[in-house]
C-alpha cells in the first residue's frame, strides 16, 4: 500500500514515523519549501498520552533527542485572581509531562523522514488509485490520501465540504518575555503555568519556559530557542484587532487595574515577539462514510488552544492510524470510529474552556471563584474536580 500523507506538521510527521516502522510505504508532502521554513517560536505541552505516541511511532534516537531537548511540563497550575491573589493551587502531576520547542519538536520530527517540500497540494482525483495534484503542476499517485494539512486543510475542503471552522468570537493577544533578562519576574509565575481570572470578561494565561532547545542552525537569531521565557497570552470576546493596531498597547489599556507584576511584564515583552489571533474551533459534523481519504489533527477537528491538548489529539491520531494501517483490513472505518468520538469531545471541551475563559459574566467569574476557593480549602474535593486535568 502507497500512503501520501499532506501536511509536514506534528501529526502528520509522527504518523509517517509510524508508518515507516510498521514497513509501510510513506510519502509525506510539505508546502514549505524547506525543513527550516516554519519558525515557531512557542513551546508546545506534550502530555503523557501525547508523549505515549511519539515513543512509540518515532525510531529510539529521535525518542531520546525529543527528551534530551524538552522540559519539565508539569509544575503544577494556579488560579489567580488579576491581582495575583491565589484562588487555587494544583500540585504537580505524578505522570510526566513535557514542555517542547515547536522549532526543536520539528526537527526531531523531520531526522530520518524524506520529506518532498515545496509542494502545495491543490486537489485530488480518484479512480483505481488517487491522483494528486501540486501547484507547480506535478502529480504524484497514491492507494491512500491522509489529509495532514492543519486548520485550512485543502484536502478536507474537497472531501468533506460541509466541514470546517469558524470563529468562536474571542481574540487572543500573546507575547513572550525572556527570563535571562528579567529576572524580577514573580517566582510564582515561573513555578507553574497559572490562569488569571479577573472580574471582567476576559483571561490571561502564563507558563515559564525552561529554555531547552537544540537547532540544526545555532547561529541563527531566528531559531532562538534556547533562553527561558515566560509566554503570556490575553484573551477576551469584545476585543477586536485590525491592521495597524498596537497590541501591547491595547492590552496595557485593558489590564490597566490588574496587578503592576502583570502590567510590566506585558510592557517588557519585545514588540516583535507579540502576536494576535481570531480563536476558531471545527464545527460540529455527523459521522461520514469511510473511503480511501481520511484526515487527521486540525484538519479534521481543530479546537482553541484553551485546553492546550490539540497537538496531543493530533499525535493520537497519528498514533491510533498508524496501529489500524498496520494491523490492516477496515483500517480506515475503525481510525475514523474512535477518532470522531475523542477528536470532537475534545474539540466541544475545549471550546467551552474558551467561552469560560474570556467571555464569562461578572456572576459567573464570582461563582467560579468561589468554587476554586472552596476546592482549594477540601482537598478531597480538588483532586475530584482536577483529576488528569493537564490530559
């Protein structure tokens, strides 16, 4: 069987890893035109189910760089209130977690793969077998199409046309501030990843990272992925961005009654550093009839970053596909069974984490609060209420 797989990003990568160690034939195409063309500068939380997958897909030496260059991700959490007032403080979970380089991840990720880049995938055409189609205007065949290629998926927009995403009517704005130059930064900020939960109708949420990293290009500023950082993110639902905005400026204006810790740090972040983004979320589709083209990750069931779990259910598809391929038979009838049930949980999960996060009422911030301060005070019931909670 010739499996091509759209899509060079985590999910589509883990999943040729998969692939090539159940001694599948695997083509993976990457519209960027090289393995250093995708810059991200964000870590990213791989959590024990995600980190299950990439032991088992990867070969050995890429599994052991994966944890020479990842951190510590599970330092426990807190709730704070704007003023930096604990509401709830979660210990740290005895599984492990990992805080990974989105730069470092992908070249693990790449080590190994032949990898065909500049190809931007334009359509596909089935008959005995499936012929694709590139926009530099070659064409490659295939028994089996996996659509890997994230929120704006082509490949999803001609086999399942109905799907898709749409925005969710919240607006983040994130930035990040180097540690190894500030360090005046609260050490309750960098001990954990906290959520603030201010009165108004909007979050903010920070996570330290501890700086590890590895890049094939040491001497190039864009792959700065080895200085600790603290990554901050602010997000509300009447928050509109448009060409020519200042966003720091823009959230010191709506954090100007927050804590002075808060206030600094967003005014200390380099400019080029901060980013924004319309949050948007898959919307919801009744289960489709299986065929020889299938999807995975954000192709198929993107969600908000609120849960931060939408890379860790792109490796379990990566995973659960690359065990039906190899175990052959209905492969792609029994993939899509279990995925649609665990991708679109996740998905309607975490846009409710959205919701809650930045567009609550004053009443509901006030009743949320109380309940944090009443798990925080019976530890009994904390572990009910935040059993797996970084899963």
């Amino acid at each position: 069987m010739r499996i091509a797989v759209i899509g060079g990003g985590i999910g589509g990568l883990c999943l040729a890893h998969g692939l090539r160690k159940a001694g599948v034939d695997v083509a993976v195409y990457e519209r960027d035109r090289s393995r250093t063309d995708r810059l991200q500068g964000y870590r990213v939380h791989i959590n024990p189910h995600g980190a299950a997958a990439l032991r088992e897909c990867l070969p050995a030496a890429n599994w052991e760089r994966f944890e020479r260059s990842a951190g510590s991700g599970g330092n426990g959490f807190g709730f704070l209130t704007e003023q930096l007032k604990p509401l709830l403080l979660l210990d740290p979970e005895a599984e492990q977690h990992y805080s990974a380089s989105r730069i470092t991840l992908r070249q693990v990720l790449l080590d190994g793969l032949d990898v065909r880049f500049g190809k931007r995938f334009e359509r596909y055409e089935q008959g005995d077998d499936i012929t694709l189609h590139f926009e530099d205007g070659t064409t490659a065949s295939c028994d089996l199409l996996v659509g890997a290629d994230g929120i704006r998926s082509r490949v999803r927009k001609q086999y399942l046309p109905h799907a898709g995403t749409e925005e969710v009517g919240v607006t983040a704005i994130a930035g990040k501030l180097f540690l190894d130059e500030n360090a005046w930064v609260p050490s309750e900020l960098v001990v954990r990843a906290n959520s603030i939960i201010p009165t108004g109708r909007a979050g903010m949420f920070l996570a330290a990272h501890d700086g590890l990293g590895v890049t094939d290009h040491p001497d190039d500023p864009l792959f700065d992925n080895v200085r600790p950082y603290l990554m901050w993110a602010y997000a509300a639902a009447d928050m509109t961005v448009h060409d020519g905005l200042d966003l720091q400026r823009e959230v010191l204006g709506r954090i100007s009654r927050w804590s002075p810790e808060l206030q600094r740090i967003v005014a200390a972040s380099p400019v080029e550093t901060i980013s924004e983004w319309r949050i948007r979320s898959s919307r919801a589709i009744d289960r489709w009839q299986p065929t020889n083209v299938t999807l995975l990750g954000d192709a198929i069931h993107a969600m908000t970053p609120m849960r931060g779990v939408g890379a860790n259910i792109a490796l379990r598809d990566a995973q659960l596909l690359a065990r039906c391929i190899a175990e052959g038979g209905d492969a792609i009838a029994r993939y899509e069974q279990e995925m649609y049930d665990y991708g679109f949980a996740a998905v309607r999960d975490s846009l409710r984490a959205a919701k809650q996060f930045a567009d609550g009422s004053p009443v509901v911030r006030t009743i949320f609060k109380t309940v944090l301060r009443t798990a925080s005070a019976v530890p009994a019931l904390k572990r009910a209420m935040f059993a797996g909670q970084g899963d």
